[in-house]
C-alpha cells in the first residue's frame, strides 16, 4: 500500500490571504448629556437610564483626559463620591470595579447600581455634594482617524508599536473591545486571520489587563511582548 506523506503546512502570506492592518488614530470627543446629579439617590436613579456611552465615558475616557487630583480612583464615579460625597469606603469600592472583565456595558451599568444601592441601604443618610460639586454625566464619540500605514507582516509589528500614539494605543487595544467578535483588540483579531500560527501571542495579549495601566505603560507592555516574540527580546 502506498502511503503519502503529509502535506506540509505552510504559514499564509498576509499578501495572499490577510488584509494588511490598517494603521488607525483616534480623538475622543466629549459632549454634554445635560444631566447631573447632587447624591447619591440620584446617582443611583440615573445610573439606571443614562446613555451606555457615558457610562463608558466615566470609566475609559479618563486614559485620553487624564485627571491628576486623584489617581488612586481610576474612575469619575469613584473621585466624585471621594471628592464631593466624602465618601471613602464607597470610592475604595467603586474603584475596585473593573470594566476590562465585564462582557458589556450593561453589566457594568448593574455593578455600579448595586454597589451604589447597597451603599444607600447601609444608612439613612443620603450622601450629598454641595451644589458645585454636583456630577456631571459626560458621554464620548470616537473620531477615527486613517494613519495611511499599513503593515504587512505580523513581525513587522514589533518595529511599529514602539512609535505608536497614546491615541491609536487606545483605539486598537482598548476600543476595538467594543468592535470586535470577541471582544478581543485590533491586534488579535487581526492575527487570528493567520490560523493557529500566533496563537501563542494572541494569549499573551489577551492576559494584559489595560485598565490599571496608563496608555504609556500598555505601549511599553505591548512593545515588549512583540519584540521578546518576534525579536527575541533584542531592542532594534
């Protein structure tokens, strides 16, 4: 009997079979929802009804509008019960809460009304802020824009993402949870155009937790798993 040996598997050209990734940046556009609230009873009730985008807002918007007074509250609605609520136990909660590990908006619009809810149920007091310090609900719109680049090659990342913008960071790592089957970023869903060839790298990515980091940092951790992939480690 004869018997043929197994065809060897080759890696796909991205000039045959993936479209090259295309290269974007991006602005976040802030605009007025009109609504505020002064406590914590209204924070709750328009918790319940406020644009999905604001609530994204409140939680990412802040990478590309960075907010000194109180880095150690990584969101709007954990400053303001620190800052205008004095609220410190109910910050402390409101900050632990983590949007990279919800699977939508909706989910993270039912963590923060719990945790607000059982705050209200822990005294009869209702928290209020005086009438300056009232919050704000902010929502947001991506501009995209087209960088022109292209790349080719998956390898040819580790030579890219080093120059990226703080900007196109957040559009392709952070955003494109949003846009993509899967909920995965613009780098992995790109990859996985190539089979199993990266699965490898496309794990690593995905055990990158990006919202206890600034774009800064995820650009450095991005850099250093493309180049210690592609390159071994070495710089260059």
């Amino acid at each position: 009997m004869l018997r043929h040996a197994p065809m060897e598997k080759k890696e796909p050209q991205a000039s045959e079979q993936v479209e090259p990734f295309a290269l974007r940046d991006c602005s976040l556009m802030s605009l007025a929802t009109g609504v505020r609230v002064q406590n914590l009873r209204e924070l709750r009730e328009k918790l319940l009804v406020v644009d999905r985008s604001a609530i994204y807002h409140h939680f990412w918007g802040r990478l590309l509008q960075p907010h000194f007074v109180e880095p150690e509250y990584n969101n709007d609605f954990a400053s303001w019960a620190w800052r205008a609520l004095h609220e410190k136990a109910l910050a402390e909660r409101l900050s632990m809460v983590n949007p990279a590990r919800m699977t939508d908006i909706e989910d993270l619009r039912q963590e923060l009304v719990e945790i607000v809810e059982a705050r209200l149920d822990e005294s009869e007091l209702v928290p209020w802020a005086r009438t300056d310090q009232a919050f704000h609900f902010i929502r947001s719109q991506v501009v995209v824009l087209d960088t022109g680049i292209r790349v080719e090659r998956p390898e040819e990342l580790a030579e890219i993402v080093p120059h990226l913008s703080r900007e196109s960071i957040f559009y392709h790592f952070i955003d494109a949870r949003r846009r993509t089957p899967g909920q995965v970023d613009d780098f992995s869903a790109w990859l996985s155009g190539y089979g199993d060839t990266y699965e490898e790298l496309r794990s690593r990515l995905s055990s990158i937790d990006p919202y206890f980091a600034t774009l800064e940092d995820l650009r450095a951790i991005l850099s250093g798993i493309f180049r210690e992939f592609f390159q071994g480690g070495k710089e260059g």
